[in-house]
C-alpha cells in the first residue's frame, strides 16, 4: 500500500521527537488495524489514535493512504481539516 502525506503532515513529523516518530510511523504502516473510526461530517475522512496523537487520514484510491493532518487531540480538530 502506498502512503502520502500533506505538507502539514511532513511539518508536524519533522518537530516531534524521536520516540514519538517512530510512534506515529509504527501506527501509519499498521493501517488498517489499530484505533480507527470515521470523522463525523467529513466524507471519507478516518482518524487513527497513536496515545494522544491523532492522525487524519483518507483513502483517494484503492491503493493509497493519503495521511491528512497529524496533531495532538486537542489541536487535530481545530482550524479545519
């Protein structure tokens, strides 16, 4: 499966420390399993739960994961996706 990601996702990866990288990028290659739901009034839009990071995701096409936005609970949501 290939993976993408946004400049804000990129932006956010590259300031995390280590330990939370390897975090993020363990629960990214694990998808589909893990804690996974669909957003609420967003079409197509999954979010995955890595501790308190969250991280946005869509499937464009059958083949790809198009990792939208990576953010800490309380900032995913805000300012829109």
């Amino acid at each position: 499966m290939n993976i993408q990601y946004t400049k804000a996702a990129i932006k956010t990866i590259m300031v995390v420390d280590f330990s939370t990288k390897q975090r993020i990028r363990k629960g990214i290659e694990g998808i589909p399993a893990g804690d996974i739901k669909t957003l609420q009034g967003y079409q197509g839009l999954y979010r995955l739960r890595v501790g308190k990071w969250r991280i946005v995701f869509s499937y464009p096409d059958n083949n790809t994961i198009l990792i939208e936005k990576i953010a800490t609970r309380g900032r995913v949501y805000k300012g829109g996706l």
